[in-house]
C-alpha cells in the first residue's frame, strides 16, 4: 500500500512540475521556440515543428526540438 502512495505521490509532482514550465512558454508561432530538456529559447532561425535546434546554455550549446 504504501509503494502506491509514493507512486501516486511521484506521479502528482511529475505533472505538476511539467504544468508549469509548459505554463511559462509564451503564445508563439508554431516553430519559432527552441524546447530543450531543460529550458526554451527563441529559435534562430524559427523552422518547422519538430526539427532540431539548440538554444545557449551557461556551459555551451544544448540541443532540443522546435515547437
């Protein structure tokens, strides 16, 4: 009983945790935003959803997908 409580427990703050970094994400144009695992900058250039892209981090270039 007590492994479903802390899996319940797990999955709650898992969803809430992506809520809210999906709730900081501007209104944009499909494309023009660069989502990293960690982050989201403005792609330069925008291209289609999907595609790869890379945003600048503290420690280099970090590569994720555009939205």
């Amino acid at each position: 009983m007590k492994r479903w409580r802390l899996l319940g427990l797990i999955v709650m703050v898992a969803a809430l945790a992506s809520s809210s970094a999906r709730a900081q994400v501007p209104p944009h144009q499909p494309g023009t935003i660069c989502f990293t695992p960690y982050f989201w900058c403005w792609a330069q250039p925008p291209g289609p959803p999907g595609a790869y892209c890379g945003c600048p981090g503290p420690y280099g270039w970090v590569q994720g997908i555009l939205g």
